[in-house]
C-alpha cells in the first residue's frame, strides 16, 4: 500500500507542475496579415507577415504549392495568385492558414519596338521607336530626362543617345518605365570586291567575283548600274556579257554601304573551230577523205587524232585514208580555246577473194555472205552470180566479190587451156546447204539434170541443167535427189533435208 500512495504523490506534482505553466504554450492557426494594398501595379509587391511569430517555429510559404526560398515569418508577393503558409513547431506539428491571401496585379506593358536595330546608320535621317498599343498615355526620355512634346506612342530618334518610355495605363493608373535604348552611331559598310580591277575572260568562261566586307548579311550585284535579278548572295559568277560589275552590301546593323567601285569585265571571242568533209567519212580501202579546217585567219590550230594531241601537226586540211576520231583544237590571240566536235572516219578493209579449183568448177572459199560476180577474159559472165562455176570454155576466169559496206575485190586470174574433163566422179559433186530451208545448189563441172523424191520414192520435180533447185514450198521432212548426165547415167543419189 505505500508503494501505491508514494505513485500516486508522484503523479499529482506533474499535474502540479504543469498548471504553474513548466510546459510549452499550445500551438493555434496561423493568420496572415497584408502590409498593403493586395491589387497592385505591374513590378508593384505587398508584404504578407503570419502570425503567431515564434524563433523555435519553422514557415513555408504557399501559392498553390510550395514557393521555393519562402521559408520567413514574411514574403513580398509580386506574383498573382493566393497565398497561405504552413508553422511547424518544434515538435513537428503542422499547421496551415484557414484563409488564404488573394493578391492580384494590375497588367501594364512598357516594352519598346523594335527590339533592334540599336544604331542609326551614317546618314539615316532617323530610327523609330514604338511603345506598347493600349489605352496610354506617353512621355519618351532621352538620359531619363522627358523630352519635350514627345508624348504619342511612337518617337523617331535623330541623334544617338539612351532612350526610354515612360507610360501610364489609363485602364487602372499603373506606371512603367521602359529598359533603356541605347541607341549609337553605325558607320556604313564599304562594299569591296575581290578581284577589284579590271579582268578579261573567254566567252564561254566566267568571272567569279566575290564580295569581301566583312558583317555582310545581305548582297545585291549591279551590271551597269542596274541590279541583277536574284543576283543576291557574296559570290557572282559574271559571264556572257563584257561591262561594269559592282556589289552593294548590308551589314548585321541594317546599314548599307554605297556600291562598290566597279569591275571592267571584257569578254572575248572564242575561236570556231570546225571540220567539214566532201565525200563519205565511210569507205573502202584504197579510197579517202579530205577534212578541211574552218577557224580564224591566224588562229593556232593542232590535230586530235584519237584523243592525242597532235603537237607538231598544224595542217589546214589532211587526207585520211584510215579509221579514226579527228578533232581539231584552236587557239587566239586572246588565249581562248575552242575544240570541234569529233570526225569519226572507217575505212572497211576489202574482202580477200580466195578461190579452189577442182576439174572444171571454180569456188569461192570464203565462208562470208558476199554478192558475186564471175568472169570471163575481164568480161563479166550474165547470170553467174554464184559461189561456183562451171567452165565451159577456155580463158582466164576471176570472181569479184562485193561485201555488205560496197566494198570490191577481184580473186587471181584461174587460166584453163582446155576444157578435158578426166576420171570424173561424185566426188567432184557439191550439193549445199544440207538441211535447207529452200535453195539447194548443185556445183558440177559438166551438165546435170536433178529429179527430186519424196520419202517413198514419189516424183516430185525435174530439173534439167541444174544450178539449183527450190523445195521451199515442200513440207519438212526427208527427200532424195537423183543427178544423171546428159545421157541419164545416175551419178549421185543425195538425202536432203528440208527444216
């Protein structure tokens, strides 16, 4: 029992202690109090302070959440919007203001366009400024002094020095004061050109000439005085025309520059050079063709043969009698050079005739297709315009054999002496081609006549004294052609094949 009594004495003197105030005082809501007007000019503030105010309380002030840095027992507000505050006590208790502060700002605009440019250019008569459109009034200054009767929206600066605008908005009698525009003299761009003395260039070349001011921005080139449509950036290519070329700049500051001191271009003539020809560049061996220079009297001219200069061969004309590529390069008095368009010259080499010779046919050995021509004594033979031929008389036997570019040529002279025909046999039988789409020719040296079988032995057609036979308008498939002499003996039976 006294252990309890002793417990209970205790607890009485905390109470005890406690009601002489030993403990720290209750927390209560904070309230915030204005140090002045809450609806304010533009750059205008109003100072809110929270009570109650304690050192061993924290503060963190609010405008829809946390501002950052305000954490004093005060904060000028300059931002519209409402505001509250949030104590902390020491041991951790949080409390946030009932009612929220409402600040608002009355809108007033003092900026000044434009916003460049900052100089007045050499000789610009003036540079105007603008205030902000609204319902204003306007007092402009120059070194924060008023300038007297400047009070309309607008100023135009003639001298250079620091500008400013002040206004006020009749809406709600709010004032500003605009930053300052410093506002200097620009000297003007000096146009420049590089090359900037007199040049020359052949026609089909061209100057380039280049605009060298330094802080160029914008570029306009003039021909005689007058601008060049689209002519607009540092580089021109100036061609065609012989005359005064000139550039006017503009700088970063928008100051102009007078134009350049002109560039004389001279345009000088370009040789011709030409190659004409009379007759075909296409022909035969053994014949030719004369190209003919066309150019200037005293022009320097060299040939390109097959794309080499020629450096020794200044001819006029030349007689070409092969294949080639012929140019001709010419140059002035001005250093100008023209190069003519390419000659291409063929010669088509001339068939080489060789003929075999076997009792009395005569045949042409060459596997090429060429158009023929037999003959006798240098007199050509009528209707011998085949591969072969059969003598009949005696003499001196050529074949002129022409290709497919008219090129001619005569085989050597075969002499026959007398027309004896000994130990004759099929041998001696050409039948050709074999298979045939139609035309088969027979080469023999004595007369023939042909019949041509079908596969069953049928009939089909006679020819006496055959050269050559037609079965183009047979069916393919297998025939036989039977050749006897003039006394009906068979000398030769031939499968033939019709494709």
């Amino acid at each position: 029992m006294s252990v309890i009594f002793r417990s209970v004495r205790r607890g009485a003197l905390v109470c005890f202690l406690m009601s002489l105030g030993a403990a720290a005082p209750a927390q209560v809501s904070p309230v915030i109090t204005a140090g002045g007007p809450t609806n304010f000019c533009n750059k205008d503030s109003v100072v809110l302070t929270v009570s109650p105010q304690n050192p061993s309380y924290s503060y963190q002030w609010l405008r829809g959440g946390p501002i950052a840095g305000a954490t004093g027992s005060s904060y000028a507000a300059k931002i519209a919007g409402t505001y509250k505050v949030v104590i902390t006590s020491p041991s951790g208790r949080k409390d946030t203001s009932a009612v929220g502060t409402t600040v608002s700002v009355k809108p007033i605009l003092s900026t000044v366009t434009p916003p460049a440019p900052t100089s007045l250019c050499s000789g610009t008569s003036s540079l105007t400024l603008f205030g902000p459109s609204g319902n204003y009034s306007y007092q402009w200054l120059q070194s924060n002094t008023p300038i007297a009767g400047a009070t309309s929206s607008s100023y135009i600066i003639t001298t250079p020095g620091v500008y400013r605008v002040f206004v006020i908005n009749l809406s709600n009698n709010c004032t500003d004061t605009s930053d300052a525009r410093n506002v200097q003299i620009a000297p003007n761009p000096v146009a420049a050109t590089t090359p900037n003395t007199a040049a020359a260039r052949c026609a089909d070349d061209s100057l380039v000439l280049l605009a060298t001011t330094p802080g160029g921005s914008q570029w306009q080139w003039f021909f005689d005085n007058t601008p060049i449509a689209g002519a607009t950036s540092a580089r021109y290519a100036a061609r065609t025309y012989g005359g005064n070329y000139s550039v006017r700049v503009v700088d970063t500051n928008g100051c102009q520059s007078d134009t350049s001191a002109p560039v004389m271009l001279t345009i000088n003539p370009t040789p011709t050079a030409n190659i004409t020809f009379t007759g075909a560049v296409s022909f035969c061996e053994g014949s030719s063709v004369v190209l003919n220079t066309q150019t200037e009297p005293g022009n320097n001219l060299l040939w390109i043969i097959n794309g080499v200069l020629q450096a020794q061969d200044h001819a006029p004309y030349k007689t070409v009698s092969a294949t080639g590529t012929y140019r001709i390069q010419v140059s002035n008095a001005y250093g100008c050079t023209a190069v003519s368009a390419p000659v291409p010259v063929i010669m088509h080499p001339a068939p080489q005739p060789a003929v075999t010779r076997s009792g009395l046919v005569l045949r042409v050995a060459n596997p090429q297709a060429y158009v023929y021509q037999w003959y006798q004594n240098n007199i050509a033979l009528p209707g011998e315009v085949y591969r072969s031929l059969n003598v009949t008389a005696i003499g001196s036997y050529t074949v002129k054999l022409t290709d497919g570019y008219g090129c001619e040529a005569f085989s050597t002279p075969e002499y026959f002496a007398n027309l004896a025909v000994t130990d004759f046999g099929s041998e001696s039988l050409h039948l050709y081609p074999n298979p045939t789409s139609g035309m088969i020719y027979i080469e023999s040296p004595i007369a023939l006549n042909a019949t041509l079988h079908d596969a069953t032995g049928r009939l089909l057609r006679t020819v006496g004294n055959a050269r050559q036979i037609d079965i183009s308008g047979f069916a393919k498939g297998l025939y036989f052609l039977r050749l006897t002499d003039e006394k009906g003996e068979l000398l030769k039976t031939e499968k033939i094949i019709r494709q």
